[in-house]
C-alpha cells in the first residue's frame, strides 16, 4: 500500500467543494454515471481497431447497487478502466488547462456566496466527496493484469493498493455520510437517475428486490433506469407527431396542445440540437409576470443534463418558450474557462431566437387561428420584446396584431397591405387606455368619412411600444389626433375657406387661450375635423400620451407636466353660439362659464380627470335648470 498526497491544486478543489456552502450535492451523481458513460465511448472506440478489446463481456450498461443499512453507493461499469500509472493521473491531479481559471472562479464564488456558478457545470469525480466520506475506486485496465484499489477521505491524501478484482472496469464505493443518508434510498437514485442522467445512451441498472403479488421479497434483479432515447437527437423524419405532444407535456406541464414546436439540427459555427415549444395556452402554473420564475430550455451536454433551464439561451422576452438544447461544445467538466462556454451559449442564443421567429411567423401566415389564440395569451412578452430588443424590433413588431377602427384584428403588415393610399408611408394609430375609450375619439371621424383604417393602442403595454417604435418598415406610426394627420388634400376653395375661418376665429381663440389658460396648453386653434365635438384636447408631436404620463408616474418616474392642444370645432353649433355670445359682451359671464365647461367635458372625452368636480357638476345642474325652463 502506498500513501500519496494530493497535488495542491486538487486538494484545493476538493476542500472548495466539500467546505462550500454548495447545495445541490446530488448532482456527484451525474458525474460518476458521466464517467462511466465516458469510459463506454473509449472501449467502444478501441474496440473498433481491435476486434477482441470487448471479449466475452460485451453488453454495454453501467450498473447501480445500493446498501442502505450500510450507506453505501456503488457505481460499476466494466469497460476501459485504469492502470496504476492512470490512477495517480487522474484522480490524484488535476493536469488539465484551465484548472487555475476555475479554481479562482470557484474561490470567488465561494465568497460571493454564489453557488450557482459550480451547479452550471460538472465537477468531475471529485464531487463525490460533497456527499460521501470515503471513497473506494477498484479498477482494472485490459492492459494491465494487476487491478488497484484507490481509497480517500478526500482531505490531503489517497491511498492505492493492489485489490483482487479480476474483472475488467471500474467500481467505485461510495461510504455516504451520515448528512445525505438519503441518497442510498431506491426512489433517490431512480428520481436522480431520471432527473440528470435519463438521456445517457447506455443502459443504466440498478439491483432491486424483486417481490411478488404479497410484497414478499423473492429475490433481486436488474432494473433499467433510464430511457435513453432523447427525442431531439433524432431526425425529424422519425419522430411522430405524437411523440412531439407528449414530450411537450411531461416538459412544460401544459396539457394543452402548443403552437408549434421547432426541431434543429446545427452544425455550423456552433454544432447544437434543439426542440423548442411555443405554447398556445396560457400555462396554469406559470407566472409569466414573476421576475423570480426560472425560465428557459434545459441544457444538456452529452446527454447529460447540466441546467434545468438555462436563461442564457433565450432572450427574456422569450420566457414562454420551454424545450430542450444539447451541445458538445461545452465542457462538461471543470477544465475549460466558462467564459469561453458562455460566446457559445450566446451564439447558440442568437440562433434559437431567430428561429423562433421565424416560426412564429410561418404560424402568423399559415395557421391564423391558432396563432391569434397563442397572441391573446402571449402578445405581452412580444411586444416587451419590441421595447427591449432593439436589434430584433421590426420582426418582433411584425409578429403582434391590433383591433382596429374598422372592427379587424390586423398585424402591421397586414395593415399596410390594406391601405389604399400606400405612398404617404403612414400608419394611423389611436392609443388609449380602453377600446370603448378610443374609440368614442372625436379625431376618428375623418378616418370613418375617409374610409381609412386606424390601429386602436389600447393595451397598456401599447404606451411602451410607441416609446421606440417610431417607423415600420419605412413607414410612419402617426397618431390619428396628430398635425400630421393629411387624409385628402385641400382644394384651392377649401384652402381659402380655412383661411377666413382662422381671421374670423382670431380674437375669439386668444380670448379662450386667456380664459381657460394653465400650464397644461400649450396652444389653442381650429379643427374641422372633430366631427360632432365642441372642443378636444390633443397631445402635441412628440408630446406624452396622458396615460403614458399616468403610467411612467406610476412607475415612480419624474415627469414634467405636459402640455396639450386644445381644439375648437368650429362646426359645432355651441361653438357658434359661443362666438356669438362673445361679440355681443366680451366680458360676458355665461362665456366664461361656457368655456369652463367646454374644457371639462373635452377633459372627460378623453376619460381624463375633472380638476374641480363640484364646480364642473354645479355648471351641468345650472345647464340643466335653463334647460327645462
Ligand atoms: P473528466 O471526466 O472531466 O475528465 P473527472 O474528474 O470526472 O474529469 O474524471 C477524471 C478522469 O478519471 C477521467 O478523465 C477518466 O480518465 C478517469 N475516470 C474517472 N472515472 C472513470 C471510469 N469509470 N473508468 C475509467 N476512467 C475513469
Ligand atoms: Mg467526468
């Protein structure tokens, strides 16, 4: 017997993993069974150069046993195995690059209490020792007639005998320790097994009582533990629809139907396979809202699963979609620096975001009805993703619809494609708090006259999308109570109506402006457009929307007040009588009172609030008592 110390920066990452405040120890697991897999891979290669490498034990499976009296965990595969010199090399070093990177790293997140970062990835073999206190390796390599025994507490030194094991492999014994009794239990491994390990390629078995019709036990026997076919490693020719479905529910826990589901293949910068799901239904048990929720697909690496879900794959806005992504190109182990896997992740990213576009718009084109279900349930995160993601904000506007004017639901495209005047480049919007709000807008009127659609902003994340999305493919979102807003040119008469109209309204607009001025006007002038409305409040181009305003305030943010303009029909009979009244008594009391009143109710036309609502209601009742003299 012979006793070796570990090498120092072995012995530093042991006392990191076994000292750390690391919680999910349950993941040692993964990494035997991983090695073990490994092991398959080397005698499987060797075995096809040399045709008598497997012998007589050739049926590829790793296999489990468990003591639970004892508390002991073994682990066996009988493939490559190791000799002395192999031993010392690789489980008493760690002689890969890299080492020092992630020992740092390690260490800092040791400080930072961030215990996340060791989860991410695999620790090797020596994350044994966060459950175990003892551990046994007995292995013989094919080369080698003597097999060796390895045996460490995992502190400062190991020792290597020579062990009477005859057959080819590796086993390892794990002594668990008193604090993770759990994990000899049968259910523990079966669920760890499923959990981390259900996808390996090779049969994993485990020795279990065998019992008959009265629970007696009978006798033992080898039970298959994982399932090994992973869905997305196929080709999408041989995976049935059916399989898709089903695979969805067990990974979201939606038992609704999804939208769509996107099958890949990459190899190219980045080789990575994928099997993206877009819901459809809202999902019972998802809180799209929490910013806690954990979201993104389940990342697996050589089969093996690394992550649960893995945010770095997706961009946020994208939370609603669940799957899977596996890749060889990142290390499963603690040799290469993170920094390096994590452009990969980001690559891997920029690609499944584009294809999740993609499809989404094939679904916009080819599968309206279901797709406008999925919008009704997910059209919020589009459009966060319009506000967020500036370098995707035309495609992602271009995937959400609006109700509209004229009783449509219609994506940007589409409304464009509706537009009988295409050269103005102008896409008409209204935006308000409600449908029943906007659409009681007295600028709407000369859209309906016009027959010219109007998309209706009302949801309140509209305000947002407005915020940055200034221009769709070349053309302009202008509000419709905009100056803008030019439905049909003037003629020559019509020109030089206008212009007597404003001489005409002249004194009678500055005497308003003086009567009913604030802080919150910043002109007052003539529409003729406003339809059946005395007068109405717009916001001015580039001005803030009032429930922007109400909102951003909301939110805690600072906003200087913000002026409107206030417009005067001069249609309007009210309006006339005003007039009239005002050239006969300039300083005419009813006036006065007039407009008091015809500002209020264009406050209330647009659902803003009446400063003075006594005062607004005693005028109405004075209104209502001339009325039925
Ligand atoms: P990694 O798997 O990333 O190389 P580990 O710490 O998990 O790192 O394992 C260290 C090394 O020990 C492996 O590279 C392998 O050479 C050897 N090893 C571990 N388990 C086995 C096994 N079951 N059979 C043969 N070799 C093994
Ligand atoms: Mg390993």
């Amino acid at each position: 017997m012979s006793q070796h110390n570990f090498e120092a920066e072995t012995g530093k990452v042991l006392e990191l993993l076994t000292h750390s405040i690391y919680s999910n120890k349950e993941i040692f697991l993964r990494e035997l069974i991983s090695n073990a897999s490994d092991a398959i891979d080397k005698a499987r290669i060797k075995s096809l150069t040399d045709t008598n490498y497997l012998g007589a034990d050739s049926e590829f499976q790793i296999t489990l046993d468990a003591n639970t009296e004892k508390n002991i965990l073994i682990i066996q595969d009988n493939w490559v195995g190791m000799n002395e010199e192999e031993l010392h090399k690789n489980l008493g070093t760690i002689a890969k690059s890299g080492t020092k990177d992630f020992i740092e790293k390690l260490q800092k997140a040791k400080e930072n209490a961030d215990n996340n970062l060791i989860g991410q990835f695999g620790v090797g073999f020596y994350s044994a020792f966060m459950v175990a206190d003892k551990v046994e390796v007995e292995t013989k390599s094919n080369d080698s007639d003597t097999a060796f025994k390895w045996t460490s507490d995992g502190k400062s030194a190991y020792e290597v005998s020579t062990s009477d094991k005859t057959s080819r492999g590796t086993t390892i014994r794990l002594y668990i320790d008193e604090a993770n009794k759990d994990l000899t239990a049968e259910w523990k491994i079966k669920e760890l097994i499923k959990k981390y390990s259900n996808y390996v390629a090779v049969p994993i078995k485990m020795q279990v009582e065998e019992k008959n019709d009265k629970g007696e036990v009978t006798g033992n026997k080898l039970e298959q533990l994982n399932d090994m076919k992973s869905i997305w490693t196929k080709s999408k020719t041989s995976v049935k629809e059916e399989e898709y479905k089903e695979f969805y529910k067990t990974l979201s826990m939606d038992f609704n139907e999804p939208l769509a589901h996107i099958h890949n293949n990459v190899e190219w910068i980045v080789s990575y396979k994928s099997l993206l799901y877009i819901p459809k239904e809202k999902n019972m048990f998802i809180n799209m809202d929490d910013p806690n929720r954990e979201f993104g697909p389940k990342l697996y690496v050589k089969n093996v699963l690394i992550l649960d879900n893995c945010k770095d794959l997706l961009p946020v806005w994208l939370r609603f979609i669940s799957g899977v992504v596996e890749t060889s190109d990142i290390p499963l182990n603690v040799s290469r620096e993170l920094l390096q896997s994590n452009a990969t992740l980001e690559k891997i990213k920029k690609g499944l975001t584009k294809k999740v576009m993609s499809e989404l718009k094939k679904n916009l084109k080819n599968n309206p009805e279901n797709y406008d279900a999925f919008l009704k349930n997910y059209a919020m995160q589009l459009k966060e993703g319009i506000y967020y993601e500036s370098e995707n904000r035309e495609e992602i506007a271009s995937l959400v619809k609006f109700e509209t004017l004229q009783g449509k639901t219609l994506s940007l495209d589409e409304y464009i494609e509706n537009l009988e005047n295409k050269e103005d480049k102008k896409i008409y919007f209204i935006a308000g708090k409600s449908k029943q709000e906007v659409l009681a807008s007295p600028y709407l009127a000369q859209f309906k006259e016009n027959n010219t659609d109007v998309l209706l902003f009302c949801d309140p994340v509209d305000q947002f999308t407005l915020q940055v999305l200034k221009e769709f493919k070349e053309f302009k979102l202008i509000s419709a109570t905009s100056d803008e807003v030019k439905l049909k040119e003037k003629t020559q008469e019509e020109e030089k109506k206008n212009e007597e109209l404003k001489k005409d309204f002249w004194d009678f607009l500055e005497l308003t402006k003086n009567t009913i001025w604030s802080e919150k006007i910043e002109k007052v002038e003539l529409n003729e457009n406003l339809w059946n409305a005395l007068w109405a409040l717009k916001t001015p181009e580039n001005g803030m929307d009032p429930q922007m305003e109400k909102m951003m305030k909301a939110m805690g943010q600072e906003v200087p007040a913000q002026k409107r303009i206030l417009e005067l029909n001069p249609n309007n009979s009210l309006v006339s009588a005003m007039k009239e009244e005002f050239s006969k008594d300039l300083k005419s009391q009813k006036l006065s009172e007039m407009m008091n009143y015809a500002y209020n109710q264009a406050v209330l036309l647009e659902w803003g609030e009446v400063e003075n609502m006594p005062e607004f209601i005693a005028t109405l009742n004075k209104f209502a008592g001339e009325y039925l003299k």
